[in-house]
C-alpha cells in the first residue's frame, strides 16, 4: 500500500505557490496556464470538462470575477497531503483559506492530480481537480 506523503518536492512547492499568487491577482488566464488541456474541474455543485483552453480560461476568468465580487484579499493553502507518482504524475491534497473583507475566512480542500509530459524537465500542470468540501 502506497503511503501519504506529508512534504512535496520543492518544485511542487513552487508550483502551488505560483498558482496561489494567479488566484491572488485574480488573473484568471495566468489561472488557467497551470492546467493541462484536456483538464477536468470537478466540485459537489457541478463539473467541468475543458477540451480547449479558451472555456477553460472562461471559466477561470468566471471564478476570479466571482471572487473579485465578493471581496476577495487573498487565498493562501496548507498541504494536506501527497503522493509520487514516479517521474510523471503527482497528487497533492490541499487546504485552502479564502480570506474576504469583513467575513469569516472559507475553508475547503482541493486534491489535484499534476502530470509532466515529456521529459522529467517539463512544466507540471494540472490535469484534474476535485474540489471536495467546498461551500457554495
């Protein structure tokens, strides 16, 4: 049986924090540059399938307005969890915070399944989300 990981490779690190400064700006296609298409979006409420990159920013623009309107200041995550999955593919298992002006923080975990094609060199990129307790 594979064992959880409790610490991600720098690289990981680096890439999650990278993808939490997008969200930070509320930049939706910076957002979306992290993502593999085809890429999956999957939360209690709805799913989402992109097959381009144009829904797939749609989308990513969509939730940043979202936020943006709702007196977003800043996202910040913790690491929950993670697996290795050899050279290729990585889970992590995240929590985040959403902090609003004048509103309790929101909580809610998110496990992301990164993939690196080509050679162990290339970029990670998202290519599924689950967002798991998430309140609408």
């Amino acid at each position: 049986m594979r064992r959880l990981e409790t610490h991600m490779p720098a690289d990981i690190r680096q890439f999650f924090d990278a993808y939490r400064d997008a969200f930070n700006r509320l930049d939706g296609r910076a957002v979306s540059a992290f993502y593999q298409v085809p890429s999956m979006i999957s939360n209690s409420s709805n799913e989402g399938l992109f097959v381009d990159a144009e829904t797939l920013i749609a989308n990513n623009e969509k939730l940043c307005a979202l936020y943006r309107n709702s007196g977003f200041v800043r996202s910040e995550y913790v690491e929950n969890a993670s697996i290795t999955q050899g050279d290729h593919f990585f889970v992590a298992d995240l929590g985040w915070t959403i902090h609003r002006d004048n509103q309790a923080p929101q909580r809610f975990n998110t496990t992301y399944q990164l993939v690196r094609r080509g050679d162990a060199a290339a970029a990670w990129k998202i290519e599924h989300v689950t967002a798991y307790s998430e309140k609408q």
